[in-house]
C-alpha cells in the first residue's frame, strides 16, 4: 500500500496556527485514550461523573493528556518545525494552567 506524496502535506506547515490546533487537539485525543484503556467499562457520563467526585483523577488524566502534547512537540522539534512546536508550547502551557486550576478550585 502506497500513500500518495502530499496527503500529509497539512502537517508539514511551519505554522503557529497549526501548533494551536494540535496542541488543543492531542491532549483531547490523549483524555479520549485514557478512558478507552482505563474507564471503558463504565460509560463516558459516569466517568466524567467519576472524575467531579475524585479529584485525584485530574492530575492523572491531566498527565497523559499533555504526554499526548509532548510527543507531538518532540517530533516538530526534531522537524525543525520550531513555529509548529511553539504553538503546541503554548498551548500545553494553558493547558497545564487550567488544569491547575481546576485542580485548586475542586
């Protein structure tokens, strides 16, 4: 199976604009493959329910999902794609920031 040249062409931009979508993106996908590895038992309603009753679920889900943006900023790291990296940077920093507080206000 080939895959055509150009079909991925979109995640070779050198753009800001694209590290602020992945970045929102991967840790939502990373949250997503949490509850499919660890919670799939119970239904997405009562694992949310679950994650506002224990508290210290935030700091874990928090964790994998901002791995998610890690690994993504690591490989447009190695890409030379610095503006691409910057915007998932930033992004994994709001999102760390609203994660903490989260974490302070519940």
């Amino acid at each position: 199976m080939t895959i055509k040249k150009g079909r991925f062409k979109f995640f070779k931009q050198d753009h800001v604009g694209l590290g602020l979508a992945l970045g929102a993106l991967a840790p939502i996908l990373g949250f997503l493959i949490y509850y499919f590895f660890k919670y799939r038992l119970f239904s997405f309603r009562d694992f949310l329910n679950l994650l506002l009753e224990q508290h210290n679920l935030i700091t874990a889900i928090t964790s994998i999902s901002l791995l998610a943006n890690a690994v993504i900023f690591t490989l447009y790291i190695n890409a030379g794609k610095d503006q691409t990296a910057k915007g998932i940077f930033v992004t994994t920093v709001l999102y760390g920031i609203a994660a903490l507080l989260v974490k302070l206000i519940l």
